[in-house]
C-alpha cells in the first residue's frame, strides 16, 4: 500500500489504546484505487464484511460515535453523498453537509487547499466531491485528517470500485477464474476503468463489449495487459455472455454520438432484457453502477441475477469500512 | 385500515420482541387520509398525545435510535422538511436530507422507482415529497421500506390533514359536536379537502367560506355529504362565525382571479382581524397551515384562540407517531 | 450584559437543578458585541477554553445530547454554517439545516417572525444568517427560544468577533497591553468593526493601515476613542509592523475601487509575504477572517505566527460555549 504519508498526524484522542495508531489506513487518505495491494482489498472487504453483519444483526452501532464527517461536495451526487451520510450515521458519527459549493463562500475564489485546511478544524474526516482529476490528491496533501476521494473529475472513484469488487465477492465468492464482462460506454466510464485495474489483481478474464467509438481506453488495457489478464473486445454481446460470470453494464450517452442514427442503432444492441438473461449463466451477476437510463429493462429487476440494488447496498458496507478504517477504529 | 401490503417486507432486526411486528401500521406506507379508520386514527392520535408529554417531559428520548431517515424532497418545503428532521432527532434517530434533487445524479434521467430502491439500501423509512400526483403511491409500490407521504401535487398530504384534526382534538377535547368553517381558497387548497374528508368520520357540521370562483369542489361535497354530515357554502363569514368552534383559513392566491378588482375585493373580507374574533366564540380555535401573507392580522397572534403556532408544533408530534410506528416502535 | 429579557421564557424541561435558570446567557440571544461587559466576555472565554480542553481530551460529549439547532441561512455561508453544525454535533446535539431558504416555501412571502415562531417549535436554539441589518433583533424580539445572530448584512457578526478575541487571548494570554494592528478594508470591514468595539474594553493600541479610500469610519474611531484607546492611521504598514503583537489582515476588493491602477498598487503593498513576517516581531501572530484570496502568501502558512487556520478552530470553541450557555448547560 501507497502510504499517504502525513508528517504532522497527530493521533487522535479517543483512542484508548496505542496499537490501534498502527492498524492499517489509520490516518490514511483514500485517493485511487491504484494504491492497494491485494492484501489491502482482503483487509478491507473484511472490515466491509463485518459491517454488512452488523448491520443485519443490530441496523447501526456506536463505533464512530462522537466523529464527525464533513461531506464536501463541489458537484452534486445524492446517491454517493447520502451513502457516506448513512455509512458515518450507521456508525454512530456525525455529519457536515455541504453540497452547495458553488452558491457558497467557501467557493468565493478560496483554494480548495484552505476549504479543506478550515474543515479540518471541526471535522475528523473528509470526503471531497470535485469536479478536477486530483482534487483529492492535492486536497490531501495539504490536509491533516484523511480524505476521501468521493471522484475527481474523470479521474477516480475509488470508493465505487471497491464496492464493485465487493459485490463481486459477497455475490460470487471469489474473484479469481471469472470471466467479467463490461458492456456500453467503456471509453468514458470511470467506473470500468478503475474496476478493470481493481480485476487485474486477480486471476480473470476481460471482456469489454461496446460500439467502435466508445472501446475501452489503449492505456487501460496496456495497464491490464501488464497483469498477464486475458482480454477480449468484441461489439456484440453474445460473442461473450453465455461464458460471462460478471455482466457490469453502463450508460451509453446520446451526446458521444455525432450521427444520431448511429445512437439509436447502438442502443439497442446494449439493452438487457429478460431475453438477454436467458442466454446467460444460472450463477452469474448483472451489476450497473445505476443511475440507468434504460440500458437495464425494468422486467429484470426481479431475477434473482440482478445485483445492482444489491450493490447499492454493498457500497453502505465499504464506505463504512473505510470510514471506521481511516479513523482507527476498524 | 387499508393495508399497504408488502410482500417482502422483513421485520426489522431491531426489534427485540415479535409482537412489534403485528403492531398497527408496522412496516406500513402512509399515502393518504383515506386509508385511515376512526380507529385508526384514534391510535394514531394517542401515540402523538404521548409524543406531547413526552416532549414536554424530557424533550428528547431514544426510541428511534439507530434508525436512518431518508428525506427525499424533489420540491423545497423548509417547513414540512424540518419538521420531519425534527421528528426523527426528538426520536434519537439521524435524517439523510435529499432537498436538491433537482441538481442531482439522482434525477438525471433516473425513474422515481429506482431513486427509492436506491435510498432504502441506505435508510429505514422515506419521507418524500414529489411534485407529481400518485408519485408516492408509486414509489410505495416499489420500496420495502415504509414510504411517508409529504405531499404529492395537488394529491394529497396527510401528515398536514392529520396534524390539523390532531390540533382540533388537543385543543378542543373532541370532534363531535362541532362546527368547523374553513375561509379562503378551498378550490385548490389540498389541506382544507384532506381536512374535510377526515372530519367526514365525526359527527360534525361543515360551512364552506369562499369567493364564488374558489369553491369547494363538487367531488369534495358529494364524498362528504355520503357521510351524512351536514355542509353550509356561503361567501360571507359572518354568516357562519358565530356557531364556529374551528375557524381554518387558508390563502386566497391572486393568480387564481382573472380580474385584479375581484381579488381586491373578495381579498378585505377573508382577512381574520381583532375585530374579526370579537364576533367568535370565547372557546373557538383559529387556525391556518402557514405560510401566512396577509390572512391573518399578526395583531391576532397574541390571542389564546389564535392556535397556529401550536398547529405547527402538534405537526411535530404527529411525525414522531408517524415515524416511530411505521418502524415499529409506538 | 443586556438581557434580552423575554417574558415567556419557560425554563427548559431538560434542566435538573433550578439553580442552572439562573446560569449567565441561559435563554438570551447573542445579537451583538454591544452587549458584552468585560466581565460577560471572561465567562464566555472560560468556556470556551474549557471546550477546547474537552474537545483535545475527548473529541465530543454529550452536554447538548437530545438539543436541536435551527441552523437558519438566508444567504450561503459554509464556513460559519459548518462551524455551528460541528459545535452542536460535537456537543451530542442535532441540526436542522435549512440552507436554501430563497428556494424554500419558508420565504414565500412569509415574514422573518413567522420563521422564526415556526421553527421555535420544533428546535431548542436558532443561529440566522440574514442578509438585512437588524433581522436577528427583530426575530429575538418574536422568538420564545434564544437567537444566535451569524451575521445580519452589514450589521454584525457577533460570533466572529468573539472568536477573534478569544484568537489573542489563546495564542498571546491577555489582550491587555497588546498593539493591535489592523489591515486593508476598513471601511467595509465588519469584522474590523466589531473586534475594535470588543477590543476598546481592553488596555490596548490600535493601528489601522489602509488606503485612503478605506479607512476606518469616524463613528468606530470615535466610539473607540471614546474609551481612551490610542488609535493611529497609516497607508504604509511599515510604520507600525515592528511593534505589532497582532496582525489582522482583511481582503481589499477590487469593486471598492474607481480605477483599477489604484486597486493594483494598493493590492501589492497589503500582500503579507514571509518578508514582511521577518520584519515582524518573534512572538506575534497573523489573523484573517478567511477565505483569502492573496492577501497572505501560501509561503507564510507554515510560519508559527500564522494564527488563521487556529482561529477557525478556535471559533469552533466558541460557538460550543454559546450554544450550551443560551441553553443553560454551561
């Protein structure tokens, strides 16, 4: 793991016992996913894991009681935004909302380093929402609490990656010998990028299925290709769905179309319907990163293989991991 | 009591007792006034008196612990909203506040039925006001969680209804027997049709005060009148205010008027002064939903039967008893 | 001390003890510096310095547990916004935020009072921000609860100013003897105002550097020389920079000037830069209200004199001791 190193980190006071100073990501910022080793992912979906059973068994508890989390988003986006809400309030934490950025005096031409350095005086952690690749990144090196990347731009998110994998994990058991299969917009979708990186720390197969212009981005798939993981491109999906463990769908926007009759021929093709779901596995998984705008028919949404209500849910899980994590309490 | 039948609902893991589970509106939505029995709505109505004393008592108390509030406003309603949050803080429980999502990744393009699968993987009941009619309806329809009616449109928004007849109740000790006038708009006022209906389960009298252009509408007489309960229209107060024990003003828009004289004209007489209640009763109670903009005299403020401000307060008291029996606690 | 005496005040139904009624602030409102003596502004200072003690000890505690904070911004103001939700937060109570009050069917016409009477009923304490002159004395004069003005247009901004104070005696022990020196707008400045009216209650001296166009206006110089505090004004910094115990450095804006070759010059003189600290005595400190926008170098963030990011926190502190004080818990 890529320590975030913070010279002035001062431990905080409530913890009662000094190794805790030492567990893992305290203090830590999360910024991309390039910064864990696949014995960091192990440690995390733990964590993830014993939340998801604590809240089955008890809804919430007490383990981030008396922290405080501002929530800092320069652009808007309720489903990451009240996932971190509930994750710090399932843990007994508090929340600072800020999504007004633009209306604000915070935005009135002050630098994102002081925004964050004048939060950090009330709250223990940050998650920033910011439209620039490396917001995060330089919000954390200026920061003393951690920070969370909640998406920089096209850059990353790194937090719905992890909680892609752990879907992934909780549904299928395990990562290594599945045959992932990425469907729609891969050219611009930060989510299958930072996801493909994520897989090519386990024993998979790639397939990356989309129209000509929306293909999947020379420097992903050399990165991927390093990792001696196998990849295949195609346009139509049946060339892979019967053999695909893992269908991850995403949007294909009208806007990337210069001919619109392109679009409308596109779209189509990338439509999941119960029919598609016939031609696939027994035991496989249809995940979206939601919102969908038609790309997943609503009939599917009752087959059992249909897991992105799920993920939102898995998401709950890792955002709270992270939370209790970085604050020493995992 | 109608039942919102949930298939799928699974008993909370709160609950330490099975019993809880068979408790009146456990798990249940809360869509309309209709859906409520006089017994119904007796029980409601005991549980907010003991919401009051507890209030009174100790102002705030843990029932709700741990459980997450989502509140879903696609219309700005400060008023309704905080008194929501309010509820669910005096109960010990947390408010994921969702009130731009105009601005947001929730409402790009995304269906109504998706945002609240969405947000109950993150909380335990939703609150949702929706500018279209049926939305809430329709989000119930899809959600496991309890969804709580904030208003719809020009449907309905029975948490006001309830807190209006709630305030009839604590003020005056019962509903038969008695005379109420509603003034003002009572075309399209959705509080005074919600208010109507609900009253139409006691044993009173109904006098209607309103410009000939803004009656109570026919469907709203005749749905009444089927209850056997008695309705007086007039267009002059002082016809009725004399056998009135509930005055309910609400607000004459301008814009409902084709002709500015007209509203000039009708808009003097519906306005509650001093001189106004020298005509009431000693034992009458006026109220009014608020926001207020000129219907009632703020020189009338300070009299004991001005009961507009504790009309908000009784709101507060409902939404507790909403909350905590939708999720099982009352 | 004023008291703002309210005639109704019912004594909360948390306390205990009768003898905390008669707590210093218990049920007032904080509206202006104005209404400090010295002696009120030791108690506040004690308080605060006690918060500040718990919260480097313990995080958070549950002094305000069950209390709710009507956090009412008429206009956007993150910083104070986020400083008051984390002092109730820190003190185990909960918030209301209501941020987009031009949206919200709060200011549909309704008038401040009806706000205020409004929300009183569902929260313990409300902070305003508003944008007109007096708004917080006219909803003190109508609220039953206390009132906590965050800054009334160009009025005042009570809160700020006390944390400026509260700034030196923290980081220099006693005001008593101190020079204080003031720069760059004056003229428009509240912040400068406020703290040279709060100031005059101490032994000290007070320099203002400004340009021509922004000095500081005869009615604060004469109503702090009133209080026989020396005051000297000066365009060049220089002339006083080397007996200054403290530097408070406001923005200059553009818009104050006529021609934009005068804002450029005057811009450049009033930038502090690690040369002018090294001009500047060894034990001194450097303030500013923030957000800056170049008035103070990014180079001189890690000087130990730079006080800005400490006098945020130390606002934090601040606002914890009045929120338990108005609410009897101090």
């Amino acid at each position: 793991m890529e320590t975030n190193g913070k010279p002035d980190r001062t431990p905080s006071p409530h913890l009662p016992f000094g190794d805790q100073r030492s567990a893992p990501f305290y203090g830590k910022d999360i910024l991309s996913v390039r910064q864990f080793s696949r014995e960091d992912l192990a440690y995390i979906f733990g964590v993830a894991h014993e939340m998801r059973e604590m809240v089955a068994r008890v809804g919430t508890f007490d383990l981030l009681k008396g922290k405080i989390l501002a929530n800092l988003f320069y652009e808007p986006s309720t489903r990451t935004s009240s996932s971190f809400t509930a994750a710090m309030e399932r843990l007994g934490g508090s929340v600072i909302p800020i999504n007004e950025v633009k209306y604000s005096s915070v935005s009135k031409g002050e630098s994102l380093p002081d925004t964050v350095r004048t939060l950090e005086c009330y709250a223990d952690v940050i998650v920033l929402r910011h439209p620039e690749v490396g917001a995060s990144a330089e919000a954390a090196n200026y920061a003393r609490k951690p920070i969370i990347n909640a998406g920089d731009g096209v850059g990353e998110h790194p937090t719905q990656a992890l909680l892609d994998l752990f879907t992934i994990l909780e549904e299928l058991g395990e990562a290594d010998g599945l045959t992932v299969t990425m469907l729609g917009d891969l050219k611009y979708g930060r989510t299958v990028h930072s996801l493909a990186r994520l897989l090519s720390l386990y024993d998979v197969k790639l397939n990356y299925v989309s129209p000509e212009i929306l293909r999947m981005p020379p420097e992903i798939l050399a990165e991927v290709g390093a990792q001696d993981i196998p990849q295949t491109e195609t346009r139509r999906l049946e060339d892979v769905l019967a053999a695909t463990d893992v269908l991850y769908v995403t949007r294909v926007q009208k806007e990337r179309f210069e001919d619109l009759a392109d679009y409308e021929k596109v779209r189509g093709l990338y439509v999941i319907t119960p029919e598609t779901l016939a031609q696939a596995k027994e035991r496989m998984i249809l995940m979206h990163p939601l919102p969908r705008v038609g790309e997943i028919s609503m009939e599917v949404d009752d087959d059992p293989r249909a897991a992105y209500f799920r993920q939102m849910e898995y998401g709950l899980y890792i955002r709270m991991a992270l939370l209790a994590m970085v604050l020493g309490k995992a």
